[in-house]
C-alpha cells in the first residue's frame, strides 16, 4: 500500500451485496478496504476506529440507517467522506442522505469504474452523483415554488378578477386604498408580475384565484 492508496470501508446490511462490492474493489491497487459492517452503528464506530478517506454507505440497514449514521460520521471528528450506494433513487431518499451531509449518491447498478472514480473523487470532496440522481435533482430544482396567498391578498386579488378599482376594493373590504396597493405589490411579487391583468392571468392558470373566489 502506498501513500497514494485510498482508505475506505464498505458498510451494507446485505452479506452477499458486501462481499461483492469488497470483490469490485479488490483488483484496485489505489484502494484498499480497511473495513466493512452490516449496520451504521458499525459504520460509525468503525469510521471513529480507522478513520478512512471515504465510507460507502448503503441508506437502509438496522440498528442506525445509512442517513444517520452519515450525520454522525460527518459530525464527528474524522475527516471521511461518505459516499451512499444503494438501490433507492426517490427524491426523499436523496435529500436525506444530501442534507445529511453526504458527499454523493450511487446507485447499485454502476460499473466498477465509476465506482472507483467516484471514490476518488469523493476523496477529493468533489460531489459525486449518478446521472439518474442528478436528473431527479435537477428536475426539482427547475420545478417553481408553491406560491401561497395570504386570506386578505387572497381578496384583494378576487376583487381584481372581479374588475374593481383600487378605490372600490377598498370600500368592499373596508381597508385604504393604500392598503390594496401594498397588497398588490406582494401579490405581484409572489407571482412575478407587473400589472394587475397578468397576476389575474397568472392566478387563474396556477389554480389560485378559484381557491381565493372558494375561500371567500
């Protein structure tokens, strides 16, 4: 082992997906694996015992799960990066493990020469992910924000749809006129326009005006 050789250990519940990981690895003389568990409580007091350059994790194991136990790797004092590898690609799935600190998310179907490219890369802390998993977290990225409406811009934005002035808006809600314009503004915001028919517009196609005209 040379001073180059990445440290890691292999952390999965099953026996069978261990060994076969430790087995990908084995002809890889730049890592080299210093220890495996079958549960993240292993995974964390083994990281705590050898302090590797990276952990591979799998997310759904006994006694402590995979986002856990890389919340209290990451916590704790070891400079070991976790990489998670299992079968799951949900959208809950990724942000958990991500939040938790993890420095990638692998999917069991990869190949062992991305295998051992993301486990040198994540050595380096670069960010590691497969492509199906980049595409779900971009994908949610780009989706836009929920937008909410508070009850009074809620009517505000009703009495607009119903071709009120901001005079009459005010008498129908007995609020100033002053008062309907700032509530305008922060409809316009939360809506990204700039003029009443276009937030009416934009309302209407994201299904907030009918929950106002409901709610009223």
């Amino acid at each position: 082992m040379t001073e180059d050789t990445l440290r890691i250990i292999v952390v999965d519940d099953h026996t069978v997906m261990r060994a076969g990981v430790i087995a990908l690895l084995a002809s890889e003389p730049a890592i080299d694996v210093v220890g495996e568990a079958g549960d993240g409580r292993a995974a964390v007091e083994l990281v705590e015992r050898l302090d590797p350059d990276v952990a591979l994790i799998d997310l759904r194991m006994p006694v402590l799960d995979g986002t856990s136990a890389t919340a209290e790797i990451v916590a704790g004092r070891a400079r070991t990066r976790v990489l998670i590898l299992t079968t799951y690609d949900t959208d809950a799935e990724i942000e958990r493990a991500v939040e938790a600190g993890a420095i990638g998310y692998l999917l069991k179907d990869t190949t062992r020469d991305q295998l051992v490219d993301a486990i040198r890369s994540a050595s380096r802390g670069e960010t590691v992910l497969a492509p199906r998993v980049a595409e779900r977290l971009v994908a949610r990225m780009r989706q836009p924000a929920p937008v909410t409406l508070t009850p009074r811009e809620a009517d505000v934005l009703s009495a607009v749809a119903d071709g009120l002035s901001n005079p009459e808006i005010g008498r129908r809600l007995v609020i100033s006129e002053a008062t309907v314009k700032t509530h305008l503004l922060r409809v316009f915001a939360k809506l990204d326009v700039t003029d009443r028919t276009h937030a009416v517009v934009v309302a209407l196609e994201r299904g907030l005006l009918d929950r106002c005209q409901r709610s009223g």
